[in-house]
C-alpha cells in the first residue's frame, strides 16, 4: 500500500526524534528506496516500538516486496494497536497466506472485508485464501462477488478457472482462462494455467503456445522454463534441444547454491529425471522446489493427533498402512500393485487406502475395494485435513505413491500423516524434504555410492524393487499365421525385424533416436514400433527419421488400447529397445511379461536403473548394458540372431511361474518385512522423525 493512500495521519509523535526519523523514512518510501525506507522504519520502531503508521507501512512495503515473515511480525503488531483499518487486515493476510497459514489467513480477509465489502481485490485475495485449502465452493463464491463488483477483473477470471478445474469442470475453466487473457493478454498466469489445463487434456501443441507465452511475459515465473521443456520434449521437439538443456541445468544448480527465498525453482522435479543422469542434480531440483512448496511455516503448527499412533517399544497387534494415491482407477500403478493389497497379511496389517484422484469406479477399483480393510475418498479436503483424518484412524505407517508426479498432494505428508513416512514406487528419485523418513528401494536403483544424494533413507528389497501383479492376462502366441495376421493389424509389415519401444514421447531424446536410426540402416526391412502419443510428435520423428536417411513409413505408431489387447500385441514384436536416462517402468515390466525381450541402458540415477532392476529380477541380466555402443552392438547382434532371441523369449516364457519379478506372494512377505524394519527403526527413537 502507498503511505499517502492509506488511513488518516496520526498526530505527529510527541518526540521531535522519532517523527523526524518518520518523516526520512517516509520519504524514502515515497522515492521507492526500498531497502532504505525499511532500515529507516526500523530505526522509527526502535525508538517508538508502537509506532502505528511505521509498523504499517513497514509491513506493506515487505509484503510488496514478497518478504513475508517480516510482513506478518510488522502488520501483527500493527494490528494489536488498530483493528479498524481494512487495508492492514488485507495485507496481512496476503502476508499469512504467503506463509501458507491458511486459517489466519482467512481470518484477515474476512476482517477487511467486513471492515469494507466493496474491493474487488480483496474477494479475490479471500477465495486464493479458499481455495489452497481446498474449499472449492467457498473460493468460488469469493471469485464470483469480485466479478460482480470488477466483471472483467482478469485475476479473478484466471483464479475462477483453477477452481472449475479442480471441480471437473474443465471446458468452463477452459473459458474462463480464455476471458482472463482477452481482459489482459499480457497475463502471465493465465496463460500458465491454460497451458498446464491443456497439456492434461493431451493438447502438447496448443499448451506449448501458452506455456512459452507466459515464460515470454515473466522469465522469472517459477517452474516455467522446465514445464517448457518438457513440454517439447513430448512433441519431440528438439530444436536447440542441448543448448536449452544446458541452460536448464546451469540453472538449476545456480538455483540451488541460493539461499532460499532467493532461489525459486525453474522447473518442477519431475521433467529433470527425463533430461539428465545426475541424481545430484534431481536432488537439487527436488531441494529447491520443496523448500518452496513446504517450508517450515507450513508445518507449523501441527495438527494435533487425536488417536495414539505414538510410536514404542511395542509393535501393534496390527501395524495400520495408509496408501495415498491419485490413481487408485485403471493406472499403471494400479496394474503392478493390485495384487500386493490382496495378499497383505491381515493378521498383522491393516490396509486403508486413501484417494485424492479421480472418482473412477472401473473394474480396477473394484477389484481394490474388496482388497482393502478400508478405502477413503478424500474429496475437497485440504492437506493439513487429510493429514489428520489418517492420524485420527491412527495410521502408523503412511505410504506416498506419487512423489511429484501429477497430481500429487506431498503436503498431506508435510502435514505428518503418520509416524513413519515411506516413498514408493510412483516416483523414482530423491523427494528432497525434511517429512519423508524412507523410499522403498533396491541395490539396483538406487546403488550404494549414490545414496548420498538422498534425503530419504533407502530401504531394500531383497528382488527387484518392484511389485507385480501375476493376475494380468497373458497373451496369446499362437501359430506364425496368427502372429502374421496381428502384425498386419498392427499396421506393421508382414516381415521384417521388429524393434519396439512403448515408451512416453517424453523419454525419447536425440542421442536415443540417433542409436535406433543407426540400428534401422543396419537392418534391412526394420521397423520401429512406438506408442502413438501426438500428431506433432509422430510429424517431429518422422521428420528426424528422414533428415537421417530413412523413410518416414519406418516408423510405425500403435494405438493406445486397453491392457489386455496392448499386452496381447506384444507378440508381434522382436526387441523392446529401452529409453534413456528415464528407463521403461512399467512399460518394461509389462514387455518382460508379455515374454519380449527387453534391451536397456543403464546409468547412475533411480530412472535410468529401473530396466537393469527388472532385468535382474527375471534372471536376464546379459540384457543390460553400460553404455550406448554397447546398447547398439547388443541390439544388433540380437536382430541379426533369431535363435538367440528365441532363447531369451523362452527363458521369459518360463520366468512367469518363478522369477522374483513375478513373485507376487514372495514379494509381499518381503515388502511387509521391510515396513516392520522402518517400524523398528523408527520406534527406536520413541518420536516420530522430522
């Protein structure tokens, strides 16, 4: 707030000191010298510690200058002293929620606007406030009354569309993103949501324009040089594609060697395990986007536990887990871990799931409900809420499924969800908080010299780390006939060496399609089969197939189908050709068990060692190699080979009835003792870890 557009002067100070250092100061402020108008107030304040105007002014002018903390100190001792001046309750709770307090927050919002209900501003600082808690229908009134008082208020048009698409309703947020722009085309933001709502809805290209919009108004603005990236990356559009990584790396790093609040991040963690091998480096882009996200005012102060989970010497009769998921539907995580719910021991476990995703009610949730002792919709609660329904159920171990994967909420376990916090399966590499006690593991993914690099501590399974579910329907072989008429379904040629890949757009970068073009021109009549993605993307690879001599008919897209007929194509082709740094995961889990031989390349970070992981665990390990020419020698020598890889698809045929990766009840006794050794571990401390 400017200091001459605020509440009548107060009579001058009786001491000729402090209104003379008040007068400096405030012309400071008024000349915008920023850092010296607010050393000026503290000289004020340290004269006359209830100095109204300068706790005010102070106060607004850190909130304007986003340092919060001091904010809300300078704006609460304000307010001790006045409780009649709308413009201090606004500010602070901008103050409050910044700090992500949200219940002071509101309480702010809701002062100033009963002190003045006619600021359309301030409606709309009221339903952020609403809307991080997660009350969608509160949030929405708020943005409503401001449109009613500022109709095209373009900050509550583009806020209005975050709630609709957190409700479902995306073709209204859609719109409402559209109106904000045409109020303001130069709003960044908007052009941010809109770009993130489409990439969701599949709409790489058209999420590209927006996305590069909003970087072009604000290069500054937070995650938005990695979301662009990616975002090409999905298209397979690799213009400049190692200048723009490096520039994204050297970043990250100069972000990092920051002290917060200075280093905001410039990509979320998740696109970087797709750009390079550094577990470092996914560490740093972790570290930097956590602190940021969860900080230490968001965890203070505690909900309070109202069951008691504390932990003891004594193990419970029943150790009580808590899943939590977006993708408790038809999932990839969901088709490896089915089975595992099935098989818990429910003489000393007690399985609740807890759902934030969407309100599937497919065959695979099905089959999950009659798994599980207990399955909870989440619905519109906020983290801090969540975090405490799981501790009233008294939930002793909490397992996050998600990491930063879309969708994600790792506020429920900045929150303490549970005494023991365990990471697994759904996001392979270090999370970088202070909340999670332990990532689920094996001495594959995450080896012995990279475990530094973990703010987790890693527990190991004993096989591969992950779980599999033997219920997925096998496909069916059949005769050289049946193959010959599938493969022309397929849309492939009837002969010829088929090299696969049904990887994510994403994870196909230059060096990797380099390799498998050289593998084309050494073998007449091959194809490569890749999973169908985007139209842009297939016009970008077939682009690139033909600047490097090939016919663009060489490359064939598969359509997205459901698991039982996608697992049943499999047979039509020779060689699963992995991606790297990020590996198939469950793509390669799915290829191993449709009995195709899979070919990776290994590195040193969690997502480039997940193929050599399950390679072990099916007993292949001669399938993984250390680098890209011995990756494009192996891959040669096996499509020049048929008798070898005929090999190898019969010792996978075979590796379904006793390979660890397929071991579904073996495996469950095992990860059962892993979470009674984190239980153990952590009773030793008689407190829950921070």
């Amino acid at each position: 707030m400017a200091p001459d557009a605020a509440i009548p002067p107060s009579p001058p100070s009786r001491n000729p000191a402090v209104e003379a250092a008040f007068q400096q100061a405030l012309g400071l402020h008024k000349t915008h010298q920023v850092q010296a108008a607010l050393a000026a107030y503290a000289q004020v304040l340290a004269l006359e510690p209830h100095h109204y105007q300068a706790l005010l002014f102070a106060g607004s002018l850190c909130v304007a200058q986003q340092q919060y903390p001091q904010a809300a100190l300078y704006l609460g001792r304000a307010s001790a002293i006045r409780s009649d001046d709308p413009a201090l309750f606004t500010n602070l709770g901008v103050a409050f929620h910044e700090l992500k307090l949200w219940e002071a927050a509101l309480a702010s919002h809701d002062h100033a606007l009963q002190l003045q209900p006619q600021v359309a501003e301030w409606h709309n600082n009221r339903g952020n406030t609403l809307q991080a808690m997660r009350r969608w229908g509160e949030a929405m009134a708020s943005y409503e009354q401001a449109l009613q008082l500022k109709p095209h208020f373009a900050n509550a048009l583009n806020n209005r569309g975050v709630v609709l698409r957190e409700l479902g309703r995306w073709d209204e947020a859609c719109e409402s993103y559209a109106q904000a722009l045409r109020a303001d085309p130069a709003h960044a933001q908007a052009h941010y949501n809109l770009g993130q709502l489409l990439k969701s809805q599949g709409q790489w290209d058209l999420a590209l324009t927006h996305l590069a919009q909003a970087l072009a108004l604000k290069p500054d603005y937070p995650d938005l040089p990695g979301l662009v990236l990616h975002t090409q990356m999905m298209l397979c559009d690799w213009t400049e594609f190692e200048g723009r990584r490096h520039a994204l790396v050297e970043s990250v790093k100069q972000n990092a060697a920051r002290p917060a609040p200075q280093n905001q991040p410039v990509t979320p963690p998740f696109p970087m395990l797709a750009l390079c091998d550094d577990p470092a480096l996914h560490r740093q882009a972790a570290s930097v986007w956590a602190n940021h996200q969860f900080f230490a005012a968001q965890l203070l102060p505690r909900a309070p536990t109202t069951s008691p989970t504390a932990l003891g010497p004594e193990r419970p009769a029943r150790l009580k887990l808590g899943y939590f998921s977006a993708d408790f539907h038809e999932h990839a995580t969901l088709h490896l871990m089915a089975e595992l719910f099935e098989l818990h021991d429910r003489s000393r476990f007690e399985v609740s799931v807890f759902s934030y995703g969407p309100r599937i009610e497919d065959a695979a949730r099905q089959r999950l409900r009659r798994s599980v002792d207990h399955f909870l919709e989440l619905g519109p609660v906020s983290d801090a809420q969540a975090a405490e329904l799981a501790r009233h159920r008294g939930i002793h171990i909490a397992l996050d499924l998600k990491g930063y994967t879309e969708s994600a909420r790792l506020g429920i376990f900045a929150h303490r969800a549970a005494p023991v916090q365990i990471a697994y399966l759904g996001y392979p590499g270090p999370l970088g908080t202070p909340f999670m006690d332990f990532v689920l593991a094996d001495p594959v993914v995450i080896p012995p010299q990279e475990r530094q690099h973990y703010s987790e501590q890693v527990l190991d399974l004993p096989g591969a780390y992950q779980v599999n579910d033997r219920q997925r329907p096998l496909p069916n072989f059949g005769d050289a006939q049946q193959v010959l008429h599938q493969r022309q379904h397929c849309g492939l040629p009837p002969s010829g060496f088929v090299f696969c890949c049904f990887n994510q757009s994403y994870k196909i970068l230059p060096e990797v399609f380099d390799t498998w073009m050289r593998l084309l021109h050494q073998v007449p009549g091959s194809v490569l089969w890749l999973l169908e993605s985007h139209p842009v993307a297939h016009h970008n690879l077939r682009q690139q197939a033909k600047a490097r001599g090939l016919a663009a008919e060489r490359l064939v897209f598969a359509p997205r189908l459901s698991k039982t007929d996608h697992l049943a194509r499999h047979v039509c082709a020779d060689l699963f050709l992995d991606t790297w740094p990020y590996n198939a995961h469950t793509t390669a889990s799915d290829a191993l068990w449709a009995g195709l031989p899979l070919l990776t390349r290994t590195g040193r970070s969690f997502a480039s060692r997940v193929g050599a992981s399950l390679l072990h665990g099916v007993g292949l390990p001669e399938l993984i190699t250390e680098d890209t020419q011995a990756y494009e020698t192996k891959a040669l020598q096996l499509a020049q080979n048929p008798e070898q890889l005929k090999g190898l698809r019969d010792k996978l045929v075979q590796a379904r009835t006793h390979a660890p990766l397929f071991d579904s009840p073996g495996f469950t006794q095992a990860f059962e003792a892993v979470l009674e050794r984190a239980w153990a571990q952590a009773s030793k401390f008689k407190t829950p870890p921070n």
